[in-house]
C-alpha cells in the first residue's frame, strides 16, 4: 500500500518548536503520550476528525504499529513521534498548542530511582502548563491507585491546574489494551483529570535556547584536547544527568570528534562534539547530525570540552 509520509512525517526542515496546528491547519490538537499499539489514537481521530492528533512513543515497535494503524483505517489527522515525550515535548511543540493530552495507562515507575520518570514529578507539571492552552486538561488513565493520588496532588500544587476529576473506575469512552487487561484481571482504574487555567505561560519561563558553538583561545591542539578529554565524565550543573565522553577521533587534517553518550531523566543520546582548530584557537561545537537535543547534561558536556580548551 502506499502512503504519502509527507502526511505524516513533519518535515526535517521545519523550524523548532513547531506551531502543529497552524502547519497542518487543524484548529484543535490532542496529543497522546506512550500510544502503544495505537487503537486510543485511532479512537480520537475518528471521534473528532477536526482536530490534529499527534501520538509520541518511546517504542519505534509501537509507532511503526501506530504509524500502520493509521495508514490502514486511512486517517488524514494523525501524526506519529518516535522519541521520549519529556523531550520532544519541551522541544518539537509551540507553547500552548495542545487542547488535550492524554496519557493512558503509563508504567507507575514504583523504583526510587526511576521516580524522575513518573508523571508526578513537577518538572512534569511545568512541561504541561507550557504545552496545554488554557482552558484545555491533561487527562491521565492508571490501574495504580497511589500514582493517581500522587499525580493529583502534584497537579493540585500546581497554580495553573484545578483538578477536575478524579474517579475510581471510570466510564470511558474507549478501552485501551491495557485497560482491558486489567479489567480483565478484575483490577480497579482511576482517571484523572487536570484543567489547565490562566495564566498564559510566558516564553521567557521555556529552557534556554543556549548556543551549541563556543570559541576558545586555546593553547592545545584538538588531538591533544581530544586525547585529554576522553573518559572524562561529570554531571549537569543541577545535579541531575550524567555525561561522558565515550571515546575520540582525530582526523588527518587534525579535526576531533567527541563521541558523547548524555542521560538526563533517564533520556539517553549518543552525539559528537567537534573540536576545529581556528585562527583565534579551538572551536568547540556540538555536531547537528542527528538533531541532539539541548539537555542540562548536554550543556555540561558542552561547557567541560570548552573549559579544558581554555
Ligand atoms: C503500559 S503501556 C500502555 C499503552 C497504551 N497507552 C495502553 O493503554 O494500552 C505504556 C506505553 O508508554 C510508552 N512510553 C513509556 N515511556 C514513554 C515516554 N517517555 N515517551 C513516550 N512513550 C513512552 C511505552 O513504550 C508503552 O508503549
């Protein structure tokens, strides 16, 4: 079957973050994050085919499986993310684009190490106020009753959200796999709803748009900064990610590449930081093959390659 993926697939070129609903002319959008094997994003396209209906999953197994759902019962206003939510999130969407955003049956992450992952954390809180349009909602779905309350609670602190439901086994329009499955095993569900209130968010509270290109006037070559460089690791400036640098490279012409592995939240990346000898010293720059995305772990990598050239 073919399938124009110019429906789909936003274009690599399109300017960061992306203003969905003006691209792709829908005057609503719904966003569902961890979409598993797609039939609850098939669900909302087909209930309301106005509105733009964007799913992110962390699986390239289940967005190819989304990605053919919506192939196959044909829908025009479906698009697919493969990548973490946390991220592309902050990064691919304009501030106050989304009118829902759904998220059903996540794993509850129980571990304390995994705890930054949970939707209770309140950085997820911030990621949904900048994200949702006022007057719109996040609405989570769970068969795990503290979660819930836990989420609730975080919502609740949050003075741009009023929790407007927070039911045991709710009526839903739609069960999804998951729901099945655990209704199946006679398990309770809870559904939670928080509605997003003014005020409008501020451009100015988003991440900082940093530069990935520094200059420094070094004293070392790039294969001796290279060669100081590797193996070294540290941790983002608020403590929270890790980086490393995996291994360097040193080319004929004396250009280095970093291999970098970052993990912010449990978010991994693999990038390269360039190091280019210049007239002024050392150009330290972090390669955009392969789109990286700013995270606090990269910036701190960024920062220690520049340090040590100095
Ligand atoms: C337990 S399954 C639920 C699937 C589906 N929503 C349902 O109710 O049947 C959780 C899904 O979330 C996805 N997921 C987990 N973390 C994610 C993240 N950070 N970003 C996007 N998807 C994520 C997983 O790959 C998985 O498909």
């Amino acid at each position: 079957m073919y399938w124009n993926l110019d429906k789909v697939i936003v274009a690599q070129n399109e300017a960061l973050p992306i203003d969905w609903k003006k691209v792709f002319r829908h005057e609503r959008m719904l966003v569902e994050i961890g979409f598993g094997n797609g039939e609850f994003l098939e669900f909302l396209a087909k209930n309301d085919p106005e509105a733009l209906v964007v799913g992110i999953e962390v699986s390239q197994l289940c967005a190819a499986k989304g990605a053919r759902r919506a192939m196959y019962a044909g829908l025009e206003n479906v698009r697919i993310m493969h990548g973490d939510a946390r991220f592309l999130l902050r990064h691919c969407f304009a501030p106050q684009s989304a009118d829902r955003v759904y998220m059903n049956f996540p794993c509850p992450w129980p571990k304390t190490r995994h705890a930054q992952r949970r939707v209770t954390v309140p950085s997820f809180c911030g990621l949904m106020e900048r994200l949702i349009a006022p007057g719109g909602a996040f609405e989570l779905a769970t068969d795990v009753e503290w979660y819930a309350r836990e989420a609730a609670e975080s919502f609740d602190a949050a003075p741009s959200f009023k929790i407007e439901t927070l039911e045991k086994n709710p009526l839903r329009p739609y069960l999804t796999k998951y729901e099945r499955k655990w209704k199946a095993m006679g398990k309770d569900t809870w559904r939670l709803v928080a509605r997003r209130e003014g005020p409008a968010f501020k451009e100015s509270e988003c991440e900082g748009d940093w530069p990935m290109e520094y200059e420094a006037d070094a004293k070392k070559s790039a294969a001796e900064l290279a060669g100081a460089l590797k193996g070294r690791e540290g941790r983002a400036a608020d403590g929270s990610g890790h980086w490393v640098f995996r291994d360097a490279f040193v080319s004929d012409d004396g250009a280095a590449l970093l291999l970098v592995i970052t993990a912010d939240e449990g978010f991994e990346q693999h990038f390269y930081i360039k190091l280019l000898e210049s007239p002024r010293g050392i150009t330290v720059k972090v390669d955009s093959v392969g789109h990286p995305f700013r995270t606090p772990s990269m910036r701190a990598a960024l920062m220690a390659a520049l340090d040590a050239a100095k």
